[in-house]
C-alpha cells in the first residue's frame, strides 16, 4: 500500500524594508531582531535605522503592529516581496 501525499508544504518568506527614526531605533533593533532575519541594515546620517527583513507571511503583521504601537506610527515599513522555498 502506498501513501499520497496530503499536504503540499511550502516554506514563503517575506522581505520588508524598515526604516526606524533616530528616537526609537535602538531599542527597537531587538524587537526586529527577535522577530525576523535581518538581511541588511544601516545606520543613517540622521541616527535613524534601516534594514531588509526576511520573515514568514503569518509574522508580518505582529511585527508591523508592534512597531507601529511603539514608534506611535513614526515608522517605514515596505512589503517588498515574497519568495517560496
């Protein structure tokens, strides 16, 4: 007797672009961190912070809610893509 397979299973990630004003972006490095892969950062000229991080699709909004409840909306974040593993 053989067995089907039931569940296809796939592995998407998502890429945002976040940028953190200079008031918040170090104590929020960590919540980021924490959250997702980081694929690349920066600190700016002005102190803010900006990074490319990968994360799963269901994670997106937490992070996003979270980030937005502790920069009070002072915050870029860019959906750029999603990719399947």
């Amino acid at each position: 007797m053989k067995l089907k397979p039931v569940l296809h299973i796939s592995f998407e990630k998502k890429t945002l672009s976040i940028r953190i004003p200079a008031a918040n972006a170090a104590k929020l490095y960590g919540v980021v961190a924490r959250r997702a892969k980081i694929i690349d950062e920066a600190w700016l000229s002005d102190g803010s912070w900006s990074c490319k991080a990968e994360l799963s699709p269901g994670a997106v909004n937490a992070l996003v809610d979270e980030l937005k409840s502790k920069t009070h909306g002072d915050i870029e974040i860019t959906i750029e893509q999603m990719r399947k593993r």
